[in-house]
C-alpha cells in the first residue's frame, strides 16, 4: 500500500499545466487546489509582438521540453479576453499543440464568450470545436447578476467519473433512470443554487436581438474612445481593442522617463476617481502602468463615454503642466 501511495504521489508531481502569463489568477489557485506541483505550472510570457496572446510556438517549445525532462503534459488554459487586456490565445494553433501530447484544452471565455452571440465575433473561437471543455461567465457582459458562469465539457463522464457520489440517502428514481441532470455529480459540492434561473430570465426578456444589440453598442462606443485616444498624441493605446475594453497610457514626453509615465498615468487614475464622475481600473502590460477603460453597462450612453474623455483630457492637461512646473 505504501508503494501505491508513493507511485501515485509520484506520477501527480510529473504533470504539468500551461497558461500565458495573462490568464485569470484563478487558474494558478485551481491548479494549486487542484495539487500540482507549483514548480510544474508554466506560466508563459507574452509580449507585444502578440498582442499578448498566448504564443504556440512558445507553448510547444516549452511543452516538448517537459516530455523531454520525463514530465507529462496535462493541462492548457486558453483565454478569449484576457481580464488585463482582452488578449485572444488562439484557440485552434494552441489544440493543435495540445493534441501533440493528448493534453486537455480548457478555453476561459469569461468575459468575451458573451460576444460571440454576435456572428461577428465568433472568428475568436475559431477552433472550439477541438477542445475538452469552455467557460463564458453571462455576469460579466450579458447583463446577468453575479454570479452566473457556464461550463461546456466535451466529456460529461470525465467530470462525473471523479466527482461522483452516491450515498442511499440521495439516491432517487429521476437521477438513476436519466432523466434528469445531477449536478451533485458535476462539482464539488453537493448542492447548488439555481443560477440558471436568472440567465434564463435574461434571455426570455430581451431575446438574442437584443442581446446582441447591447453587445454591439457597448463595442461601438469603446471604439470611439480608443479612437480619440489614438487622435490625441499625449496618449498611447498599449494594446489593440479586440472588444470593449480600451488599455490606453500617458506616453513618456518632455524628458519624461517610462517610470516617470507610470507615475503620470498612476496620478491621473487617482485623480479621476476622486471626482466620482468616472472610475478607471489599472493593469501591468509589458512592465507599463497601464489603464483600463472598460464599457459595458447596460445604461452606458455615448455622451458618458464623451463626458469620460473630456474629464481624462482636463485632468491630463493640469498633471503635464504640473510636471512642466517641477522640471
């Protein structure tokens, strides 16, 4: 028995999981919880050259170094809308390298699966027909309370096979002859809420038109600001809008060093979101101090997103005279 146990702890310490650098932070906790070894989870640089996607060249590079170590690749996390920056992994390059070393291709689509009712966006999912499983979260841009996430698994029985439970005392005739679902079966814990409930409510409200709708005036507007942004050379877009999130920055001028712009762009965040007329979010891409312009509400209207600019454009104005005073 001793044996056993240490040939299995041995075999789990040789799988590896592979994700860009990118990709939600709650895929590094899961795989802890999950008890890989935190020295087999690759995290893979990206950089601009991608748009920060996921690299497959550099995934098979890396994948192919592990086999070559006696690891085992297991495990790859793509992500359609990246949380920092709404990078796309391309999803079909990245199976092509999974199917190499017969390794699961998990897609977080959490945030840009919801446009993807749009036709005009599906060319994002572009080889989804070739993974294991895909996640979208419906609260996050299709006007769905928190929290609603959606799971798709190729394989329901790889799912049930190690989730399964079935003492006498939840035993019943629906789940044994079929007919129903258990999701006991389907997750760790045994009972759930109806979080279907309120999607479903949402999507026989206001129809897939209209769905598709908001979708489209949300994406319309952020192309607006990352359009005036672009118009105005004080200002960089860091990253190319896939969706509806613009990652826009400061640029270095006037003498101005990188660490210098970081601390630009960092004043101008704090500055706006003390007015209380508009709040901005920040992220890290390529080493920069990056902010975050993200449209989406369902009562967001174009003259907000203009109103947003305008206060951006003042506010931007007296910090780069400020620095002009101090040189």
């Amino acid at each position: 028995m001793t044996q056993l146990v240490k040939s299995e702890v041995a075999g789990i310490t040789r799988l590896t999981v592979y994700a860009a650098d990118q990709t939600h932070p709650t895929f590094f906790k899961a795989c802890r919880l999950a008890g890989f070894d935190p020295a087999n989870i690759r995290s893979i640089p990206t950089g601009a050259e991608t748009d920060y996607a996921l690299d497959p060249a550099k995934l098979l590079e890396i994948m192919q170094a592990d086999v070559d170590a006696g690891l085992v690749p297991t495990y790859i996390c793509a992500t359609v809308g990246t949380t920092s920056s709404n990078a796309v992994d391309p999803v079909g390059a990245i199976a092509d390298v999974a199917a190499r070393f017969s390794a699961w291709v998990h897609i977080d689509a959490a945030h840009a699966g919801s446009a993807c009712i749009c036709p005009e966006f599906r060319h994002h999912l572009a080889g989804v027909e070739r993974v294991d499983s895909i996640s979208m979260s419906p609260h996050k841009w299709l006007m769905t309370c928190l929290d609603c996430t959606c799971l798709w698994v190729r394989d329901t029985h790889r799912l049930t096979g190690s989730l399964e439970t079935n003492p006498e005392y939840l035993k019943n005739d629906a789940s044994e002859s079929g007919t129903v679902t258990d999701l006991k079966d389907m997750q760790v814990g045994v009972g759930r809420r109806f979080r279907g409930l309120k999607l479903w409510m949402v999507m026989r409200t206001y129809g897939a038109a209209k769905l598709q709708e908001h979708i489209r005036s949300v994406v319309a507007m952020a192309k607006m600001f990352e359009d005036t942004v672009r118009a105005d050379d004080r200002f960089e877009v860091v990253v190319p809008r896939n969706f509806a999130l613009v990652c826009f920055r400061i640029k270095p001028r006037h003498g101005m060093t990188e660490e210098d712009a970081d601390a630009a762009n960092r004043e101008l965040m704090e500055r706006l979101n003390r007015t209380g007329k508009a709040y901005l979010a920040h992220t890290a891409i390529g080493g920069k101090f990056v902010l975050r312009f993200a449209v989406g509400s369902s009562l967001q209207e174009e003259r907000h997103v203009r109103s947003a600019w305008e206060l951006i454009k003042k506010t931007t104005t007296e910090i780069m005279e400020e620095i002009v005073v101090v040189e």
